[in-house]
C-alpha cells in the first residue's frame, strides 16, 4: 500500500511540474529571438565552413563570390574530394597515391589510418574474388602490423574471416562488404587531410545543429514555446497546451 502511494505522489508531483510550466506565446519567443544579434560574416564563415569540410568545390566558389568571403584554395579542396571519392569507389591504391602527392606526412604519421587503408584494400581483393591474393597482401602487408598493434590484429582477423564463407549475407562480420565500409574509410582520409592542411576535421554546423536540439530538450522541462521540430525548414510550431 505504501508502495501505491508513493507511486501516486510522484505522478503528482509530475503532473504539478508540468502544470506550472511557464508559456512563453510566439510573439515573446518571436521578439527574444530578435534581440539576438549575429554578424551577416559570421553565418557566412558558417556556410562556407561546412562547403570546404564537405567538399563542394563549385558551390563554395559561387558562395564566396556572392557573400564576399575570404579567399579558398580550390585546388585543396579538388585533390581531397579527388581521394575520398577513390576510396569510395573502391580504388584504395589509388586513393593512397593521391595522399601521398598531397602529403606524405599524412600516412607516415598515422599508422592507424594507412592501416585502415590497408585494410579497405584487402576488403575490395575479396570482393573482388581474388582469394589468392589477398591472402598474399594480407600476409605480407597487414600481419606484420597486426603483430605489433592488438586492435590491428583483431580487425585482420575478422577481415580475412570473410573468406570462411561462401554467402557473406549470413556471415557475422559481412558488413565490411558494405557500402559503409567504404564511406567510413573516406570519412577517416578526408578528417586526416583537413588536419593536416590546418583544417576543422568536422563541419560546425551539424554540431551547432545538436546543440540546438539538447537546448531545445532541457527547456521542455521547463517551458512551452514555439518549437524547432523541423531541422530542414527550420519553421517555428507553437507549443501545444
């Protein structure tokens, strides 16, 4: 019986809370917005952020000629998107001759990404059918830093367990197969160029878009107000009471 109470009270207590909400009306929430200032620069360092970290050469060229912002090297741009497609097309070779043309610090100094890139080549040999080979390549290229990283050596392992089965639909680690696979691949080479030329490795806007959100969620606790539901419109909903 004590138990039911206690049950009882909290939902009370809950029902209280989000009755003593504070409403805040579209036009107050609509004039708070107003009285925050943001420089037209800053929103446009914002854009063109988010083009050069992702990659759309033309777009950013046409926007930092309408907005007037700083000057961007588009060849840099031209020869990152250059390799992240290679690896997502599956031309791994290719793709680590093109980084080593750009930099070849970037691999040099990061054994965990050219081991991925490694890796991503064996993936495409079984892919491809080539068995003989990549057993060959995964002898002689990967076992030797598998034997000195623990990590490396377990990803070998469950790369070369592709070739245990005949339908890797139903084999347990079939997604390397996957398109995903690939797309991590290039997601991990275009971070490491970025960096490398003094680059974010992540755009600020997706990031700025999260924060919105997880403000978004702890005001619900204690406020009704018109409400971004639709990250892509951006269109304010006015609170349900």
């Amino acid at each position: 019986m004590s138990l039911l109470w206690l049950v009882i009270r909290q939902l009370a207590e809950i029902e209280a809370m989000a009755a003593s909400k504070k409403l805040i009306t579209r036009e107050e929430w609509e004039k708070k917005l107003s009285d925050v200032k943001i420089r037209k620069e800053d929103m446009n360092k914002l854009v063109m952020n988010f083009l050069v970290t992702e990659g759309y050469v033309e777009a950013a060229e046409k926007f930092r000629m309408e907005s007037g912002t700083e000057h961007i090297d588009l060849a840099t741009i031209t020869d990152r998107m250059a390799v992240k497609k290679a690896v997502q097309s599956g031309n791994v070779e290719d793709a680590i001759e093109k980084v080593n043309d750009l930099n070849p610090e970037i691999l040099d100094t990061n054994p965990q990404l050219f081991f991925h890139l490694q890796q991503q080549r064996l993936i495409e040999l079984i892919r491809n059918g080539k068995v003989e080979e990549a057993l060959e390549f995964a002898q002689e290229e990967l076992a030797p830093r598998g034997e000195e990283n623990q990590s490396f050596l377990e990803e070998l392992e469950r790369t070369v367990a592709l070739l245990a089965f005949e339908d890797v639909s139903n084999c347990p680690v079939g997604e390397l197969l996957d398109i995903s696979q690939r797309l991590k691949t290039a997601s991990e080479v275009n971070a490491a160029i970025l960096t490398s030329q003094s680059h974010e490795k992540d755009p600020k806007l997706p990031s700025l878009l999260k924060m919105l959100l997880c403000a978004q969620n702890q005001l619900d606790e204690k406020a009704a107000y018109p409400r971004v539901n639709d990250l892509s419109t951006a269109t304010l909903e006015d609170p349900a009471v």
